[in-house]
C-alpha cells in the first residue's frame, strides 16, 4: 500500500500530483492536522481533496470531515 504524507503545502502537493501522473500508485494520503495551520492551508486541502476525489484516491476522515486526509 502506498500512503503520501500531505502537509498542504507545495512540496507534498507536488509530490501526490507528480505520482499521479507518472501513473504510480497512491492508494491514500494523510494530512495530520496540529489545529494551528493557516487558514490557506485549509482552504487548499478542502480543494486539493475534490482533486484526489476525482483521481480516486482514498483516505480516511479528519476533524473536518474531509474524506480523504486523517
């Protein structure tokens, strides 16, 4: 199994993508949320995960609900 880990700044989210197109598998990616990340950061991993939703990438839920990032 092939988990990323997401930190929603620019080296990890270029790292998932980067995976994604060169067709290696990611079967999850986890962002471990602290509560004290910038509100962009936040903002970002709301759209980054529609991203991964929609590359079928899985995960599991967060405070926030979101499904892709623990």
């Amino acid at each position: 199994m092939n988990i990323y880990s997401f930190s929603g700044g620019k080296d990890s989210t270029a790292m998932v993508i980067n995976a994604v197109r060169q067709r290696q598998p990611v079967d999850a990616v986890v962002f471990c949320d602290t509560g004290g990340e910038f509100d962009e950061i936040y903002a970002h991993i709301e759209v980054f995960s529609k991203w991964c939703v929609g590359k079928g990438i899985e995960g599991g839920g967060n405070n926030n609900q979101s499904p892709f990032f623990v």
